[in-house]
C-alpha cells in the first residue's frame, strides 16, 4: 500500500470530530480508546508521535523543564518531524505560543530578548526582537488574532484568549487537512484536533474547580482559616 493511503484503516475507524472544539457534546473517542487505536502505527511513526507529545504538554514548562531545555528538545525531534512531514503542524502552534510569551514579556515591561538569547521557536524571532516595541511586532496582518489576544492579556481575560487560541489553532488544522489522502501526516491532524477538544474541556473543568473553592472559600468566611490551622495541627 502507498504512503498516500497507508492508514485508511485506522482513519476509518476513528469517530467523526464535532464541527466546533467548544461545544458540549462529549468527546467522540476516549483517550484510552484513541491510544489503542494509534497503536495500529509503524514503530517510526509511534515515535514520532510521542516525540510531538512531549513537545505539546507544556503544562509543566518552568516547573520540570527550562525554556531553554524545552527548545533543545524541540530542535532535537525537529529533524524526525520534518521527514515525516508533520513539522509545520507543531511548529505553528510553538510560534503561538512564542507571540503570546513575547506579548506578555513586553506587557510585563521586559526588554527586547537579546540577540541570540533561546527564548522562542519559529521562524520569526529575529523578527520580533527587531520590532519589539512596534504594534504586535509588525506582524498583525500576518497574524490577524495576535490583535485579540493583546486585549485578552490587557483585559485579563485569561479564559477567552484560551478560546481564540485554540480556535485558532482549529481553523489552522482545517485547512492542512486533506481529504483525499491516509497518511500519517492526516493521523497527526486527526490527533492534533482532538488535543484541541480535549484541552478546552479540561480548561473548562479545571476553571470550574476553581470557581468552586473561591466559593467555598468565600462561604466559610473566617472558618476557613480555623479549617486549615485545624489541618495544619494533624
């Protein structure tokens, strides 16, 4: 069988996505159940995902691993991505990232990076730094939501800039996808999506939960404090 229809199979068997990351109908396919299916996978292609795993859960970024160690792994697995030619799938989502950072580094009143300085991932860091006092760094109409997000973070409004995100990184999928092929680079698109789904479902719970003690918070009041001197005490 050709690269071109070399996983019909395993795309065949996956449910169809929703139409929209944000609604509310549950997810399609469990990840439990979305795991077994990729394991259908060749070995190189397993490893290549699991390389664009660990490469996405940022959630730890500054906690377990350093911005620099995070872009030597990048730069690593960058290579392995480009052969199997999903590369600018992850990176466009990387160069995000590195504009939201760089709108929040300048918001904070942090200088330009320095040149050379490991700070980011895309093709445009040079770019930013030479621009960085300029309006979205000069590349607004390059990146028309980089407007939005800029009033999200002036506005602190946390959880619609995790909406324009993702929907933008959606509508990006959408477009790479291609109809007519089953390859591993539709696999990826396929995966990718449902990390989209997956992540503002878990930002909504995780949202929820915090709403939830500041409530709890609010309502106990003055016990609150005995609560935990209580707890502090066992």
């Amino acid at each position: 069988m050709s690269k071109r229809h070399q996983y019909v199979d395993l795309l065949a068997s996956l449910p169809a996505l929703p139409a929209t990351p944000f609604g509310r109908e549950p997810l399609p396919i469990s990840a439990i159940r979305l795991e077994r299916r990729l394991e259908t996978l060749s070995d190189a292609h397993r490893d290549t995902l699991e390389a664009l795993e660990s490469l996405l859960d940022w959630r730890h970024l500054g906690l377990e691993l350093s911005t620099v160690a995070y872009i030597h792994r990048y730069r690593q697995a960058a290579p392995r991505l480009a052969e199997q030619g999903v590369k600018d799938l992850v990176e466009a989502q990387l160069e995000q990232c590195t504009l939201v950072a760089a709108l929040r580094r300048r918001r904070s009143g942090d200088p330009a990076p320095a040149l050379g300085e490991t700070w980011g991932i895309g093709p445009r860091l040079a770019h930013i730094g030479a621009h960085w006092q300029a309006a979205l760094f000069g590349l607004g109409a390059v990146f028309p939501w980089l407007a939005e997000a800029r009033e999200h973070l002036a506005q602190d409004r946390p959880r619609e800039l995790e909406r324009r995100l993702i929907e933008e990184n959606w509508r990006r999928l959408e477009r790479a996808r291609r109809y007519d092929r089953f390859d591993f680079r539709e696999v990826v698109i396929y995966w990718l999506r449902w990390r989209l789904i997956a992540a503002w479902r878990r930002y909504n719970a995780e949202a929820a939960q915090r709403r939830l003690r500041a409530d709890i918070a609010r309502g106990l009041g003055d016990y609150g404090v005995l609560f935990q001197e209580v707890e502090s005490d066992g």
